[in-house]
C-alpha cells in the first residue's frame, strides 16, 4: 500500500501473496491442461476447448492486477479508483451506497451507483448488474483487504454526504427489517425437527452399514447395492423402485456423508422456517426420489448411486425459488445474502459434476428441478391470508406434479447394466480363480515332471484323467453358469481359454486310449494352441472385476 498523489488518498496494490495470484495459477494450468486435452482427443474436444477459454479469461482477468504500477483499489477525496474500473474514478457524489460482502470465500466491495449515472455506461457490466459494481479483493493481502474495506467504508461516511446518511438510515432499517423477519419465521417453525429427523435417519442409517460390516470410509460397491443403491436395471426390470428412496438414505463413506449433512443444514434451517416440518418433508421426499428417477436415464445405468446429495439439491433449489418467487417479503439484506451464497454453491457443486467423474450429476439436477417446482407452487409458512384449504391444495397439487414426473421416468427408462449379476459373477470369480490357478499349477508341474522323465507318460494320462480333467470340467461349469450383461470381455476370454486347455487333455486321453485318431487329435491340438496363443495375449488384469 502507498499514497497516491492527491493528498488524503490511499492505494492498495496487488500482493504475490494473495490467493488471487495462485487461483490465477492454477486457472493458468488447468487452460493448458484442458487444451492440451482437447488437442490430443476427438471426442468433446469442443467441450474441453470451451473450458479451456474459461480458465484463460479468468487467468488473465486475474493476472492483469499483478502487472503495472495501478493500484487494485485507491480512496481518495475526489472517489474511488479501481484498474477494474478501467482505472477510472467514480466520484463520490455518484455513489449511493457502499457494501461488503463474502461469496463462497471471495471478499467483494459492492458499490452502488446513482440512477441514470453516467459511470454506469463507463464501468464494466461484469463487474455488477444493475446500479452495482463489485471489486474482488481476493489480490490483497489480509491486512491491506481489511484496511481497504476501512478506507471505502470511511470515505463515503466522510466524502459523500448526503447519500452517506441516507445509505445509513437504509442500513439501519434494513437490520431492524432482518431481526424482525427472523423472529416471524421462529415464530411460525419454532422447531425444526423434521430436518433433524431426516439427518438422524441418515446417520443411523450409516451407522446401520458400518454395524453391517461396510468399509466407513469406502464401501463396496456390491455391499451398497445389497443395502439398496439405485441401478437402472433393478428399479426398471426387477421393479425395485424401492431403490428410489434407499439411495438416498445411503453413502459411500464418511466423508460422503458429512459433506452432504453440512450442505443440508446449511440450507434446511431455512426452508424448514420458511415453509414449516411437513412442507420441508415434501420439498426433501420430493427432491429424492425425482433425482433418483432421472439418475435411472445416467449414472445408474453404468453405476450404482447412492446418497443424500439430489435431496439437498432439492432444497437448495426450494431455498433459491421461494427467496426469489417472495422476494417482496424477504428484507433486501437477507434476499441479496441468499441468492448469492447460495445460488453460487448450486452452479459452482454443479459445474464439479459435470467435469468430474464418479458424481452422480443427474440426481443433482433432477433434485434441484423438483425441488424448485414444489417450493413454487407450495404456500409459505409466513403468508397469513392464505387459508388450510388452499395450503391443502397447493400440497396436492405439488405431490402430484412430482409423482407424475417420477412414473413418467421411472416408465420410460430401459435397464442398464445388470448389477445383480454382475456383483454375483464378481463374488464367484473371487472364489473360482483360486480353484484355475489351482488346477492349473498342477497341470504344469504334472506336464514338467512328465518332460523330465520323473512321471511315466502312462501315469500322466492317468493324472489327466483322474484328476486334472474333473477339475478343469468343475471350473468350466462354474464360469458357464455367469451370464453378466452385459457381458464380460475378459470373462469370454476365460472360459475359452478354459475350455480349450480341458478340450487338448481330452485329446491326448483319447489318443492314449486309442479311442480318437491320431492326426484328428495332431491337427485339433495345433490349432487350440494357436488360439490359446492369441488368448493369452489379451490382457487379463480385469478377468476378476
């Protein structure tokens, strides 16, 4: 920080330490990661490319504070400068208002322009909708960031006079306004025990699992299944459309459960208040089972999905839809917090998913479209000329919505993988491997001993017989009877390779016996081993899934 030359003003530069420098980093590298992804690849490439240009505007948005002798901010008598501004000064008789604010950790000062200001045509739009532009400070250092705010605060108590005082008074009522909206929605939900009904039925039911033998931390997949995790394939074909609802009581692990339970009390506290226990039980049932329907035409037709997070998604989207659709009720304060913190998490939560892999990202969404529609059509708790018989109908009316819209996905999804299946060919194979390598060890130590004259050529076609063939037959049935669908490239593989090894020792049996000609068995023998040869070039690291 340093003066500037008018006296009285102060300037804030950007720091090399700040988080704003290595944010502008990390967006550097992920721009060359994701063009260098969309080079190399056919696919989506237009996709990685877009967000490629994302991070290389927000990387050089954010890098441009570090370079050049302006300042990120200056106060002064004359108003405030900012390079964001196109390092022009916006006099303090164009400001009605000056505020500060964190979004999702981002400290930004909020000034708000007179109407009809010509600053507002000069200043940049994405800076601010409206008569508002924002100015991250996320390039200061801690303390410059809190001297910063200081300096704004005090300059437009002490430069901008009459608007300094009317800012004050709306600030003074907005506050009295926010106390007394707070104390109403207490009033009318002075518990809030339904949300603490469905975070305890999500613990016992994770505690449920962990009584029940499944890993804390990272549960199998098969064992989430058991317990009932959501799969296309079971819901669609085998008609457990009981599924829809246990998914959502599920997690995989601790961490998976803490993280949603955090987001579900951040934002059920509110909708709780705001539309009461029952209506809060119909917002989150909702939202649970209509993400779970929609996951039946994504994730669950590859994976198995479980948890809470479409629900809380449904009530982060009540929370948005009712502060937005009464917005002439809720005091500006609160309205303006809302939307957002919470608005922001929704896109930021939202963005992950699509980008990342292993996040069911259509329970989300599907989560957070039901949960915005029920939340419209329901009547908040605070609105005291709507009688029980409309709050009655507008129930129904949002029940029914979403039971249509459940049955209308749940109807026109097709199976996916077959889970069940493939869980249970998973659980034989952990079990018959042991049994062919086994079988096979055996075979090659009776093949060498036989090569090295310590087995009699009679006494190994005995041992072929006897005992080699009966345990290779067993093994076969065993694989024959896995049916996965869909089916199992490296499974095929074993069974053939299988088959073929038990087909060469009936072979030579039968030579031995003389019950099988001797060219027949010359020539068969010659090309089960060329076959075997190509076999045996296939990778064979995922025969056990």
């Amino acid at each position: 920080m340093r003066s500037q030359d008018t006296p009285g003003t102060e300037a804030f530069h950007a720091s090399w330490r700040s988080g704003a420098l290595r944010t502008a980093l990390l967006s550097l590298g992920m721009t060359a990661l994701m063009g260098a992804a969309a080079w190399s690849i056919g696919t989506k490439a237009w996709l990685l490319g877009g967000l490629a240009a994302v991070f290389g505007f927000l990387s050089v948005l954010l890098l441009r504070q570090f370079v050049g002798p302006a300042p990120v901010l200056a106060i002064g008598p004359e108003g405030v400068t900012a390079r964001l501004f196109n390092g022009h000064t916006i006099p303090w008789t164009e400001i009605t208002d000056v505020q500060y604010g964190s979004v999702q950790g981002q400290h930004i000062l909020t000034f708000v322009l007179r109407v009809g200001s010509p600053w507002l045509a000069r200043t940049r739009p994405m800076l601010g909708f409206g008569l508002k532009r924002n100015l991250s400070l996320g390039a200061l250092r801690t303390t410059d960031r809190e001297r910063a705010i200081g300096a704004a605060m005090q300059g437009f108590r002490q430069y901008a006079g009459a608007q300094a005082q009317a800012a004050g008074r709306a600030l003074m009522e907005d506050a009295v306004a926010e106390v007394a909206f707070e104390e109403q929605l207490q009033a009318v939900t002075p518990s809030l025990w339904a949300l603490y009904a469905v975070m305890a039925l999500n613990g016992a039911v994770w505690l449920g699992t962990l009584a029940g033998g499944l890993s804390p931390m990272k549960p199998l997949s098969a064992d989430l299944f058991a317990w009932g995790a959501n799969s296309a394939t079971a819901v669609v074909r085998d008609g457990e459309v009981w599924r829809l609802l246990t998914a959502t009581v599920l997690h995989a692990g601790v961490l998976h459960l803490a993280l949603n339970m955090w987001a579900l009390w951040d934002a059920g506290r509110q909708v709780s208040r705001w539309y009461g226990n029952g209506q809060f039980l119909l917002i989150y049932g909702a939202s649970a089972l209509a993400g779970s329907a929609l996951s039946l035409h994504f994730s669950s037709q590859q994976a198995v999905s479980v948890g809470a997070s479409g629900a809380v998604f449904g009530v982060l989207g009540a929370l948005v839809a009712g502060v937005y659709q009464h917005r002439h009720r809720v005091p500006k304060g609160v309205f303006s917090r809302l939307m957002a913190s919470q608005a922001v998490f929704v896109v930021v939560m939202l963005g992950q998913g699509f980008v990342r892999e292993g996040i069911d990202n259509a329970a989300h969404v599907g989560g957070l479209l039901a949960g915005a529609a029920v939340a419209w059509l329901l009547v908040e708790r605070v609105d005291t000329q709507a009688g029980t018989a409309h709050r009655r109908a507008r129930q129904w009316m949002a029940t029914g919505v979403v039971a249509l819209a459940v049955a209308a996905l749940v109807w026109t999804a097709r199976p996916g993988v077959d889970h069940r299946e493939l869980f249970r060919t998973q659980a034989v194979l952990r079990t018959v491997l042991p049994e062919l390598r086994a079988a096979e060890q055996a075979l090659h130590e009776d093949a060498k001993a036989q090569k090295e004259g310590r087995l009699t050529g009679e006494r190994f076609i005995d041992a072929l017989e006897q005992r080699h063939i009966p345990a290779y037959r067993a093994v076969g049935q065993t694989l024959r009877g896995l049916r996965p669908a869909p089916p199992i490239p490296q499974l095929d593989n074993l069974r053939e390779r299988q088959g073929a090894v038990l087909e060469m020792m009936e072979l030579e049996v039968g030579r031995a016996r003389g019950t099988v000609d001797p060219q027949h068995v010359r020539e068969r023998v010659a090309v089960l081993n060329r076959r075997l040869t190509e076999l045996n070039r296939t990778p064979q690291g995922a025969a056990a899934p």
